[in-house]
C-alpha cells in the first residue's frame, strides 16, 4: 500500500509540475507573439519613412549656390 501512495505522490508532483510548465509555455509565447508584431509594426514604419525619405529627395530641388565639383 505505501508504494501506491508513493507512486500517487509521485504522479501528482509530475501533473502539477506538467501545468506549470503549460502554464509558462502559454505566457512566453503570448510574450513573443506580442513582440513580433511590435517588431512588424516598427519594421512597416521604417520601411514607410525610407519611401518618404527617398521621395523627399527626389523632390528637393537642388541646392542653390553650391560650388562645382571639381572645387
């Protein structure tokens, strides 16, 4: 009877010690799921700011009273 009781112990440590882990396995990937999309956001954002940044350029007009290039 004492290693039915034991092997209950035992198995009982082994399921809470299994939910934990369910449990800690569910937050990190809530945190990383949440991270990817800041990290995709911030991604669109800049590639946003280089089209902007490259059609300002485009648009500049050119600098007045620049010396030639061979100065």
């Amino acid at each position: 009877m004492s290693e039915v009781k034991a092997l209950n112990d035992r198995i009982d440590a082994l399921e809470a010690r299994a939910m934990f882990q369910d449990d800690t396995i569910e937050t990190l990937n809530q945190s990383v799921t949440a991270q990817w999309q800041k990290i995709d956001a911030l991604t669109r954002q800049i590639s946003a700011l280089n089209e902007r940044l490259r059609e300002a350029d485009v648009a500049a007009p050119p600098p007045a009273n620049e010396p030639p290039p061979h100065y």
